[in-house]
C-alpha cells in the first residue's frame, strides 16, 4: 500500500512509502527503511521507471523486513541535499542517490549522518567510510547498438542525443559511433546535446534536429521516450532504440531494440546485506556479464545477420571475450590511446573527456 508521508526537520517535503518498521541489532536489523532519491518521475518510461523497478523488487524480496520510500523529481543540487537530510531525519538506514549530479550532496549529507548507509548511482567520490557507488557499463550496450546503426543505416548519418557531458556519456557515444564506424566505413555521427537527463519537449527537439540533418538511426542518453515518438512520425524511415527501460510501446519499429538498466540485483543485495549485517563500503562496476546492462530484444526490423551479429557481440562482451574499447583506438586529434589489442582501462574510461577519432565537433565546457 502507498501512502504520502510528511517529512519533518527542514522544509517539509512529500514523499511515498510502502509498508514500514525499523529496528536496529548490533549486528544487522531486524527491519529497513530504505530510501531512494530520482531525478525524474517513476513513470519517465526509462532512467528512473528502472530505479523504482528495482526498489519494488527489494519490497518484493523482503516484504515486511523493510519500508521503502522514495522522492521524485528532485532536482541535482542544493535540493537534494535537503531531501537527503530529510530522509536521513525521518529513519532511513540506507539512502540510494541514482543521478551523476547528486554525487557532492550525497557525500555532504553522509558526513553529518555516520550511522547511515549512502549508495551513489554513477558518481566516483566515496570521501567518507558510509558511502559507497555503483554503477553500470552503458557503453557495452552502446556498442551493440552501434553494430546495428551502422548495419542499417540507408543515408550513413546516425545522431545521437546527448544529456550532459560527463565520461559516463562521453563513453556511451564513443562506444556507438566505434562500432557503428567498424561495419560501416561511411558512417557519420552528429551529437546533439540537450543539458537535460528528462525534459520530453528538449528530447523532441533533438530528435526533430537530427532529423533534419538526415539523420536516420537514433540513439539517446536521455530519459523519455520522446526520440522515439519522434522518430514513430517518420513511417519508418528513422530507427532508434530504447533507453534505461525497453521502451517496447514503440517495437517492433520504431525501436528495434534496447538498453535496459536492471537495477534489482543490486538493490536487493545490498539491502540484503544490511539486513544480516554483512554491509561493507563498495565501488561496483556491472555490466552485461553481471545482468546489470540487459540488451532489449532485437525486434524483426532488424535484417536476421544483423540481429545474430548483434547478439554474439552481446554474447562476447558477457564471456570476458570482446571488451567495446580494444585497440587500435585514436583520440580525435589522431594521437593514440590505445595500441593494437590493447583494452582500455576502468580509470581511463571513467574519466573520459575526449572523442575518438572520427567524431567531428567539441565537447561542450
């Protein structure tokens, strides 16, 4: 059952919750409030529909063991360190931040609550012993679907819709335009960078601008379905894919297949490890071996060799066999990165500020 719950020290501020009771032991707890804070609504369809999937399947493993409340909507910034404090007021034992821009409040607020567990969802800074991060390798499912783009693509113009220029989206578009460049020689790439992670109006635009461009396979790192309305308006001369969620109103065209960011494993194992107090700090990076990164199905739109070429790429990058960033990669300038053979490392791509070669443009400052 949901209920609106009043949060009180600070300004008040309104937030759901299911279920409830916490006791603390000395060695776990007998029950858990955990709380979960988003930067779009749990009905966006992608980003955030994914984190509430997986605080549902926490509810659902735990049942009456844990309360799960959450906030919506809550804005990167100075906003969310009052909703961190006032979750953390209100009795969470465990707070899971889930956007790149909450990473400082994340560790301001978990400075002055000690006893409290904080999870930051694709941030780097853990400054204080009760703050861990997690977060997923999006550029293996970039790289799948930069098979498919430049497989399909019929005018060798592909776009892709940028939210905010940090590594975690530098990778994403790296990835895609490396193997959609690898199928097919001719392949262009034009970025379009919307400086929002949910705004339907900014994604349309974006999508209606590279359109314009001639344009004719659309990947996003953003999080509404509004690329692909946009790209349903075409009658099938544009193809895109779902983001965060499958997004499977628009299959079989026109998204022909998807990224999906499954979030539950995460959350119920550490929610899990609070409860039998097994907790410890943790710095996680999963992927598509890990089930962390699920490809969508890849829909009849797609050629049958194009579909089985995607799928044993898929099948590689989860058997340790293909890493997205091997060498002979160059940076946009033409100097290398990385040699022959060689595998780029986690620090490098974690903190990626560059295009490869090939990609035409700047990255905004």
């Amino acid at each position: 059952m949901k209920r609106r719950t009043i949060l009180k020290g600070g300004a008040a501020l309104g937030f759901a919750s299911m279920l409830g009771g916490k006791m603390a032991l000395a060695q776990g707890l007998e029950k858990a409030k955990v709380g979960f804070v988003y930067v779009g609504p749990i009905g966006d369809g992608g980003w955030t529909f994914q984190h509430h999937q997986g605080a549902l399947a926490v509810q659902e493993a735990y049942g009456d063991k844990v309360e799960i409340v959450w906030q919506e909507n809550v804005p990167e910034g100075a906003d969310a360190e009052r909703v961190l404090t006032q979750m953390a007021l209100s009795g969470c034992n465990i707070i899971f931040t889930t956007s790149f821009g909450y990473m400082d409040p994340t560790n301001a607020v978990a400075a002055k609550f000690p006893d409290i567990k904080f999870e930051h969802a694709t941030g780097y800074k853990r400054e204080h012993p009760n703050v861990s991060t997690y977060n997923a390798r999006f550029y293996e499912g970039r790289a799948v679907q930069g098979h498919i783009a430049g497989k399909m693509t019929k005018s060798n113009k592909i776009g892709y819709i940028g939210s905010f220029p940090i590594p975690e989206v530098i990778m994403g578009i790296n990835s895609y335009y490396l193997h959609a460049k690898k199928v097919n020689p001719n392949v262009e790439l034009s970025i379009v960078w919307a400086f929002t992670w949910f705004d339907p109006a900014k994604e349309a635009d974006a999508a209606k601008a590279l359109i314009d461009q001639g344009v004719d396979v659309i990947a996003s790192h953003t999080d509404s379905t509004a690329p692909l309305a946009e790209a349903a308006k075409t009658n099938g001369a544009v193809i895109g894919f779902g983001q965060a969620s499958d997004m499977a109103d628009y299959k079989p065209s026109p998204r022909v297949s998807s990224i999906i960011d499954n979030w539950a494993p995460y959350y119920v194992k550490r929610v899990g490890a609070l409860l039998d107090g097994t907790y410890a700090q943790l710095d996680a990076w999963e992927g598509i071996a890990g089930g962390e990164v699920e490809i969508g199905e890849i829909t009849d739109a797609v050629p049958a060799d194009v579909k089985a070429e995607a799928e044993a790429m898929r099948d590689a990058i989860a058997a340790g066999t293909y890493h997205p960033f091997t060498g002979p990669i160059n940076k946009q300038d033409g100097s290398a990165w990385l040699a022959e053979g060689a595998v780029a490392p986690d620090g490098d791509l974690l903190g990626m500020m560059f295009y490869v070669e090939g990609i035409t443009g700047d990255i905004p400052s």
